[in-house]
C-alpha cells in the first residue's frame, strides 16, 4: 500500500490539515538530461525533493533533499517556480493531509555518483525526449514542463 495519496482537483479529497514549506530540484547536466527518481512511496517518477527542516535555509534543504536522495551534490541556481495548488493535497498514512507548498529551484549538479536511496527505486539522469513518457504526477508534469521552457522568471501560482 502506498504511504502517500495524491489527490488533484478531487472533491472526495481529505481537507487538508497543514502545509509544510518543501521543495523540488530541476537538476540539468551538461548533457541537458534531467535528473529524476522513481519514488518508493507512490512509484511514479518525480524530481528529488522534500521539507524543510527547522534551522535550515531553504537553498540547503535542496543540497540535503537532493544528496540524500540520489548522491548527486548540487548548487542552485536559480528558481523555476512555487506551486500552491489547493486542490492538490497530499494524504499520508499517519493522517497528516498537506495542501500543496513547493518551491521549485533550478540546480547544476556538482559531484557524486548516483545511487538510490530508502525513498527511492530508481534514479536517473532522463534525457529530454523520454521525459514525456514518464509516469509523473500533474504536478510534476507542470514542474517539469516549467522548468523546460527555461524561462527567466518563474512561474508564480
């Protein structure tokens, strides 16, 4: 059984109980792949990322989330975007149920080797032309799709 539901514009959906600053890494190598993991906790393909924890600033929680969950250092550089969808919640088994709060930052990877991590099955460096094929959520997708289109503002929503 999945640890985590996603619920999109869904009017059966929880009411969500909190939101908890998180974000996302748009991780591009030189060769212009993207770096994406296949999540333990729900199995579709998605972009490394987390909470935030307390004493840490934002920029670190993306090094950390990104480090721990694919071994990839990285610096970021810029910001694709934030995300604060109220339709999309996110339910956990322990009850919490999170209104979507993702700040989405652009990153270059540094050093490590890629490995796998306890949240993740798979992690990759996914050419461009494959990334339409991947199972993402809509969210993802629109993450994705953002951070893509290399537009020097980011998208606001």
């Amino acid at each position: 059984m999945s640890r985590r539901t996603d619920y999109f514009d869904d009017p059966n959906a929880p009411k969500a109980n909190s939101i908890v600053p998180a974000v996302t890494a748009f991780v591009v190598n030189d060769a212009g792949d993207v770096l994406m993991e296949r999540r333990s906790d729900n199995g579709r393909w998605g972009m490394p990322g987390g909470a935030q924890d307390i004493g840490e600033n934002i920029a670190g929680t993306v090094v950390r989330e990104v480090l721990e969950e694919t071994g990839i250092l990285v610096e970021v550089v810029g910001l694709v975007g934030i995300f604060t969808d109220p339709g999309h919640v996110i339910a956990f088994a322990d009850g919490e149920v999170r209104q979507e709060f993702s700040l989405c930052f652009r990153a270059r990877p540094v050093s490590g080797e890629i490995k796998v991590s306890s949240e993740s099955l798979e992690v990759r460096w996914i050419p461009r032309a494959e990334i339409e094929s991947l199972d993402v959520s809509p969210t993802t997708r629109r993450r994705l799709m953002e951070g893509l289109r290399d537009s020097p503002l980011p998208l606001i929503s």
